[in-house]
C-alpha cells in the first residue's frame, strides 16, 4: 500500500505539467512528415520518447531532446519560419537589453536571403533560442512547485493562530466564566492581544503572498530560483515579523508615540491605582486596550499594515532614534 502511495509520488514529481504535453504533441504533429528523414536510431529515440508520452513518464529532457533530433532535418524555409516565431516569443518573454545583446552577438540576419552555407548558423540560433526556452519551461514548472509549498507552510502557520485566538475567544464565552474575574481578565485582555498579533500575521502573510506572485522572472532563471531557494527562509519567518511588529505598534500606541485621528486611542492602568508605585506586568496586560470600538477597528487595521509593510514598524523606530539624536544635538 505505502510503496503504491510512493510510486504514485514518485511519478508525479517526475511527471511534467499540462502545458508540457501540449508543447510536446505540437512537435509529435510534425512527425509523419520527417520519420522518412530520420535515421534508423533515430526513428527509434524518437518512438521510445512517444511511448513515455503514453507511459506519463515524459521530461523536458525527452521533450528537448526530441525537437533537436526534428532540426537537423528542417529545410531552410522551416526553419526559418521556425527561428522567426521563436524570436517573436522570446522579445516578450525577456527585458529589452537581454534580447537586444541576444539579436546583436548571436542572431543571423533573416532579412537576407539564405542558403545552404548559411544553415549550420541558423541551427546554432535555434538551439539557442530552444535551450532559453526550455530553460524557462522547467524554471516556471519548478518555481511554482517551491511557491506553493512555501504558501502552504505560511498558511498552515497562519491557521494556527487563528485557531489559537479562536480558542481564547471561545473561552471568554464560556457561560459562568465570569464568576472567576481574574480568569475572565485575563481571556478577554489576552484575545485582543491575539487579535493584534493575528492581524499582523495576516499582513505578513498576503505581503508573502504578493512578493511570491510578483517574484521577477526576467534575467538567468536558475539565479532567479537560486534566491528564491535560499531565501525560502526569510519569506516564511515574515508572519512570525509580523506578529512582533504588530505587537510593538501596539506597545506605541499604548505609550501615545503616535496620535491622530487615525491612530486608536488606547488606555491603560495608572500608577496611583494600585497599591504599589510601580505596574507590574500583570496589571499592564490585564488594563490595557483600546478605548472604544472604533479604536479597537482602527488597532487591527494598524495592526495588518505592521505585517504587511514590512518597513512600517522599523522606520518609525529609526524616525524616534533620529529626533532623540537630533533633540540632543540640540540640547548640547
């Protein structure tokens, strides 16, 4: 049974997408016209890559492969139509000064009649284009994948705080669980904490989600990917930056370091209502929040733009070091 889950597994890692097949059977159309052209062997590569087509066991090898066997047996007229529409494609699929050097060093100039001397150059360009092109299929097919993975992990991390501020909200709910005041304090005090840091989370999590889809694909693709390999990291701790920036934006609109109106108003226990001269941790979180619904709205609105914009949090905390040098500066 688990060997049959693996193998299931196993071939649909190696099985590649639908764009593939179709980009394939495009190539597998012109076969009836050029087997009579083919060689013995490779009449048979080409017949054995067919029966991995039907197999599902294709690659962008095989695919390669059997595109490149086709070009030696191209006439001048197809491939130059060929090399045309490859050209085409490739100007929309990269930058301006990529295609421009590619059309300068490597390009042969069809708007020359060619011929036969000519041909050996014109299969050298469309390898060349072939190989970009391939390069990119594989690229997009593999860049996807470790998206996805990495936008599953950011979910799953996601859920889990909001199954947690869930479970405090219910909680605070629980009929009778008022009778325990310090209980009951503590549940409410601790679910608009949750809530802060849960909305941060979401920021961090769509900003992921954003920078993911926006990923640029211009430019060497295994670059590209490279970064998004070894950056994975970054990415995913972004919701855990966003449950601390939303938590330190809470902390500075409990200390009144932002106002306006479109900043919450929040309120807090003071001093001289307890029986110590100093707060203590307990009587902050038990005290502290919002004053009235709409602060509370505009904390978890706030509180989202922590997570989201990622610079929010640390450029205020620059703009606060800066006026404390600029005020001693001033001062001295």
């Amino acid at each position: 049974m688990f060997e049959k889950i693996k193998e299931y597994f196993r071939r649909r890692r190696i099985e590649i997408p639908q764009y593939g097949l179709l980009l394939f059977d495009h190539a597998l159309g012109e076969y009836p016209s050029m087997a009579k052209l083919l060689t013995n062997e490779e009449r048979e590569k080409c017949e054995a890559i067919q029966a991995r087509r039907e197999s599902k066991t294709l690659t962008w090898k095989d695919i390669y492969t059997y595109k490149l066997m086709l070009l030696e047996h191209y006439n001048l007229e197809t491939l130059k139509s060929k090399i045309i529409g490859l050209r085409v494609k490739y100007q929309s699929l990269v930058e301006i000064a990529e295609y421009n050097n590619y059309t300068t060093l490597r390009a042969v100039d069809l708007t020359k009649p060619v011929n036969e001397e000519d041909k050996e150059r014109m299969q050298t360009d469309y390898t060349y284009l072939l190989d970009e092109f391939f390069l990119r299929y594989a690229y997009v097919s593999a860049h996807e994948e470790f998206r996805t993975r990495l936008l599953w992990r950011g979910a799953w991390f996601t859920f889990f705080f909001f199954l947690l501020s869930g479970v405090f909200i219910i909680l605070s709910f629980i009929p009778g669980i008022e009778n325990y005041d310090k209980i009951y304090s503590i549940l409410k005090t601790f679910s608009t904490l949750i809530a802060v840091v849960f909305a941060g989370v979401m920021g961090a999590f769509v900003s992921m989600q954003e920078r993911l889809q926006t990923f640029t694909h211009h430019g060497d693709p295994i670059y590209n990917l490279s970064l998004l390999t070894h950056g994975w990291l970054s990415i995913f701790l972004s919701p855990i930056s966003g449950a601390i920036f939303a938590a330190i934006l809470y902390l500075f609109f409990t200390a009144g370091l932002l106002k306006g109106a479109v900043f919450p108003e929040m309120t807090t226990s003071p001093s001289e209502n307890n029986s110590s001269l100093i707060i203590e941790l307990t009587n902050f979180i038990l005290e502290t929040g919002p004053k009235t619904g709409k602060d509370f709205a505009l904390l978890i609105i706030w509180s989202f733009i922590a997570g989201f914009a990622e610079r929010f949090v640390p450029d205020t905390l620059m703009r606060l070091v800066n006026q404390k040098k600029t005020g001693e500066t001033t001062s001295s």
